[in-house]
C-alpha cells in the first residue's frame, strides 16, 4: 500500500517517476504526487486527486524536469484522498518527503511542533516526519544525520524518502516495517517500493534490511545499518519480465489473470512431480528433517491467503492426520501466548509477502518456540521468503487485479504439495500420493473447462446487478471457496455477501433469504453432496433464487441456475469451484460499471497494518 518512487540521475526523472507510479498504481490510487529537483532551483511539486493519470494530465503541460525526484501513490490511512494530503510533503520550501506506513506517534510529534513553530498543510501522519527533518537539519549536520536522528523519534512503520533543496543530486531512503527497494542503473539510482516499478529502468536491484537507512546519490550509495553502520547487502538481479505487466487484449488484468490459472497452475507444479509422484529432493534433506519432527501445523494469513489455509486445514487433518489451526494474522499477532512448540510448522501465506500483519506474525513467531516457518507466497524478494526457514513459491507471475484470483488457485496448489511432503511422514500411502499428484497434473485442464463456463456465467451475472446482498454456501473444504467467491463479489462488485457453511443456514440466514437474496452454491459430488442438496431445498421452500455449480455428474432437482462443473478428485475440487465464483463477480462487477482491478478504498499488497 502506497507506492513510493525516487531517482537520482543524469536525465531528467520525471518519465522515471511516472512510469514508476503506473507500475505501482496497484498500491493504493487515491492521489499521486511527484516532486523534482533541479540544482539550484526550487522543488517542483504536483500533486493530484485520483490515479496517476490525474496526475500525468495535470502535469502534460507544464514544464518540469530535474535530476533528483521523489513520488507516490496514495493509500489513505490518515486523512482523506485530498491534494493536500497527498504526497509528496514538503517542509518551508526546502525538505520533501514522501512516505508509505503509518507513524503512531504522530500526535505527540506533531503538537510538539507546532509549539516549535511548524505548520501543518495535511491531515496526514507523515508530515511530522517532513517537518522533523527540515528542524534536524536547522540544528546542524547533514541530511543523513538528520534523517537518522529522526528515525529515532519516531514509532510505527515506514518506508520513506527525503529529498533536500539545498542537496540536489541526492536522496535518503529508509525502511522498517514497509518494503523498498535500491534499484542500480549506470550512473543513476533508484528507490521503489517493489521490484516492477524500475524494471524499465533496471534488472538490478539491493533490498533493504529492517532499519536500513540510504544515503543515495547519482554516482552509488551507502547503506547504513538499523546499528548505523556501513553495510553491503547484495546485489540481485531480476529476472522478471519488464513486459510482463502487459494487460493483452483482456479488458482487464482480473479477467487475464483468471485465465491464465491454467497456465500459472502448470507452472506451479513445474519440476515439483517426478515418476508419478512429489519429486523426492522437493524440500531438499534438511527440509525433510524439519518435517519429520511436525506433529502439528499452525497457517496465519489475510484475506484470500487466509482462505486459502483453510481449505489446507482439511487436507492436513484428513490426508496427514496432523492438528491444524488457521488463524487471521492481525488476529494471531496480538494473541499474548499463542501455544508455540518446536514440533509444530508455522506457515505463512501471503502473495506479495509484505502483508505487514503476516510479516509481524512471522516475526513474532521466529521469537517462539516453533520448529520451523514456512512461507508460501508469490514473490521471491519478498521480506517473507527472505525471513523463513522454508518457502514455497507460488510461480503465479505478478497479479496487478486487486482482487487475487491466480495467486489463490496457485497457494492451494502449494499448500497440497505441501500435503504431499509431510504426508510422507505421517504414512500417507504411496498408492494416494500417485494418485494426488495425478489429480494435480489433470488441474489446468479442468480449470480449462471451468473457463469455458463464462459466457453463462455472464448470462448469469444478469441477475445479480441489480442486488444488495448475496449469500454464498459450502460444506467441508467448500465453505471456505463460498467464502472467497463472497469476498470477490464484496470486493469488486460492492454487493454486500455473505458465506456460511450450507448447515449453519437455519441456525439465522434463513431468515434473509427472499427473492432478493441471490444464494449461490458449490456442490461437488462427494458425501456431503445429499446434505447439501437439502439445504439447497430449504432456501428454495421460502422463495429464495438459487445459482448451483455441481459436478456434471450429480441431479441437482429443483434450483432455477445451474451450472455442470467438471469432475476431479474431491481434495481437488475447492481449486476448481473457485474459478465460476470469480467468473461471476467479475462479470457482475463489470455490468456494475466499477472499476474491477482497482475498487474502490482497496489496495493490493497491505502494508499497513
Ligand atoms: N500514513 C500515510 C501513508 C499511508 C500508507 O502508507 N498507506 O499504505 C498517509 O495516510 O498518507
């Protein structure tokens, strides 16, 4: 959330700056706002209400160039999407700042200086941090020194960068609690937040420790520790694709990225089966060794990810016969004593890895007494791969849809190898091993023809534009897949919707359902096919409008839409019942008109907590 740029270089920046911006746009799109610097001359600051293109038009006709610049892209968390409020901050014409995390202390700073004579333009928290700068650098010393000595006053999360009048040519940037990223080119140099925002401009990158402060200049840079000392970190070069970005003839990126599940499914199991089977060095010897000691599996993550670990939960009690606990992270962080032994394997899940309330639960996990993390998330330079003992990648490619759809389909995929890997030690039999992993590989076909439901699935979206509410059921491993298709209906349709395992319905939500509450149910053919099939019957006895998806095999009776979904082995089947769900609310967002990949107060990547 909130996505910062900066640069430093021979060139004039502000092509850097924006192309940086779109690329990052998927971190928050409230306001954007760049400031550029030419030596001797005052900071040029444009700021803008909306997407970067605001910002991009605001700023077609004007004149505008410079060597040294910051910019952002605006995530709320303290004060209104508003021009004032958006960054970049600037204190008495001269320090400008652009930061993404939230200062806790703000408040107490912030009255302070106001008594020292400070004014205060923006409802924001980070205009302390501007301001305390600008009064640093009043006392004496250099910009480092300032920004160092502020680092130590303030509390809460941060990525930042600071850029000075009087020190064209050179940038500060510092990190704790929210990512980013030194990017090298020849002669020029880069801060963003992720990866993709400088891949137009470089492959290779430095990423930056907790506590790391950045003395950035157009000839190198000079890392300091959370201790103050000079620091080498290393050098990595990425090897992602500058194009992969690139939307394709799709309208938008949710609808690509739905379908290439098939593809980015295949790319998950990549080198992962051999003979039939989970390939035997899949978590290499000491990998195994931590896995032999599991006797339990603790899963902590947010939103979809938190999903996805409850699908796993079944897997792993019934495929593993191991205890399994999935919590919310920012549920988990704050629980004062989690039960935490070393025979128990702590998994994280998180698709961009900087969910900043899983990243803290990672942390404060590390200070436990469990045997062994495990991270299972879609970016390798992630601060949650780089953090535990284990990861498994997702290989999903970047998603840029706000709503997660081929990030979800491939943690689940992860997560049954995982199965896989610690059902070798809990005597899972070789004979359901073969049989798993050949139910894996059959995946990207059958999500083939989940795809090739849309066009009734958009025939079907019809009746749901015009809804307030919906009410989604499962049973078993299924309640938690009626859970993500409610939160991608919620999330990019607006339409208030709710999931409940399909028996809990007359224990309260029968009483919503009417014609007006659509219900929609997943019902593949296993044991809790007839149970279900029943409760569809109820919701059908009060006049409620019923949209089934079950397996081609099964006579649903009497519901008005159904839909025939392909049949798979059930452990498999919550992977393939999820894709008509994210058929249908992007199809139902889009006869809404809302603005699919990037609705409305929402950001990918949270990085706040
Ligand atoms: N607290 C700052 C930055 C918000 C942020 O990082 N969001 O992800 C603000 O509200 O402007």
């Amino acid at each position: 959330m909130c996505g910062i740029v900066g640069a430093v270089a021979q060139r004039d920046v502000k092509r850097i700056l924006l192309e940086g911006l779109r690329r990052l746009e998927y971190r928050g799109y409230d306001s954007a706002g760049l400031a550029v610097l030419a030596a001797g001359g005052p900071i040029q600051r444009h700021r803008a209400v909306g997407k970067v293109e605001a910002l991009e038009n605001q700023i077609a006709e004007v004149p505008l160039s410079g060597h040294t610049g910051i910019a952002h892209t605006r995530w709320a968390t303290h004060g209104v999407p508003s021009e004032c409020n958006a960054h970049p901050h600037i204190s008495r014409d001269r320090i400008a700042l652009v930061h993404n995390g939230i200062i806790e202390n703000y408040q107490a700073l912030k009255q302070q200086l106001q008594v020292d004579g400070y004014s205060f333009s923006s409802d924001t928290d980070s205009e302390v941090v501007v301001n305390l700068v600008h009064q640093a650098l009043d006392d004496g010393g250099d910009l480092l020194a300032a920004v160092r000595k502020v680092l130590g006053q303030i509390r809460g999360a941060y990525a930042l960068a600071v850029m000075d009048r009087h020190a064209p040519g050179r940038l500060i940037g510092a990190r704790r609690g929210s990512p980013l990223v030194v990017g090298l080119g020849f002669d020029e140099y880069f801060f963003a937040s992720d990866v993709f925002a400088l891949l137009p401009v470089t492959q290779r990158f430095v990423f930056l420790e907790e506590g790391d402060v950045v003395d950035l200049r157009a000839e190198g840079f000079t890392i300091l520790n959370a201790a103050g000392e000079v620091t080498e970190r290393p050098i990595q070069v990425s090897g992602i694709d500058p194009e992969s970005a690139d939307r394709g003839a799709y309208r938008h990126y949710m609808l690509k990225e739905i379908h290439e599940q098939p593809a980015v499914i295949a790319n998950t199991l990549s080198g992962r089966l051999a003979d039939g089977r989970l390939s035997a060095d899949f978590f290499g010897g000491e990998g195994n060794a931590i896995l032999e000691r599991i006797k339990r599996v603790q899963i902590v993550a947010c939103g979809t990810s938190y999903h996805a670990g409850m699908v796993a939960r079944y897997w792993i009690e019934e495929l593993c016969g191991l205890p399994c606990n999935v919590e919310v992270a920012s549920e988990y962080r704050y629980r004062v004593r989690p039960v935490a032994d070393e025979t128990t394997l702590f998994v994280v899940i998180s698709q961009s890895g900087e969910t900043a309330d899983t990243l803290a639960a990672l942390r404060d996990a590390r200070e436990r007494d469990y045997g062994a993390s495990l991270a299972i998330c879609n970016v390798p330079e992630s601060s949650l791969v780089r953090e535990s003992d284990l990861v498994l990648m997702t290989r999903a490619g970047q998603e840029i849809g706000v709503a997660s759809t081929k990030a979800f389909t491939t943690q689940l995929v992860a997560l049954m190898l995982l199965v896989l890997a610690l059902g070798r030690h809990r005597g899972l039999p070789e004979a359901e091993e073969r049989r798993l992993a050949a139910a894996l590989q059959q995946l990207p076909q059958a999500v083939e023809a989940c795809l090739a439901l849309e066009g009734d699935i958009q025939a079907m979206a019809e009746h749901f534009a015009d809804k307030h509410h919906a009410l989604f059921l499962g049973r078993g491993a299924q309640y938690p897949v009626a859970m993500e298709g409610a939160l991608k209906l919620k999330e990019i349709s607006y339409i208030h919707a709710e999931a409940y395992p399909a028996g809990e319905l007359k224990h309260g939500p029968l009483a919503l359902v009417d014609a007006d509450m659509p219900v929609v149910a997943v019902a593949p053919n296993n044991e809790l096919l007839e149970k279900l099939l029943s409760n569809l019957q109820e919701v059908n006895a009060r006049g409620g409008e019923l949209f089934v998806f079950a397996d081609q095999t099964v006579e649903v009776g009497e519901v008005q839409h159904h839909l025939p979904v392909v049949s798979v082995d059930d452990e498999l089947a919550p992977l393939i019942y999820t894709v008509p769900l994210q058929l249908l609310a992007y199809h139902v967002a889009v006869l809404k008109g809302t603005d699919v990949d990037k609705p409305r107060n929402l950001a990918k990547s949270v990085t706040v907590e």
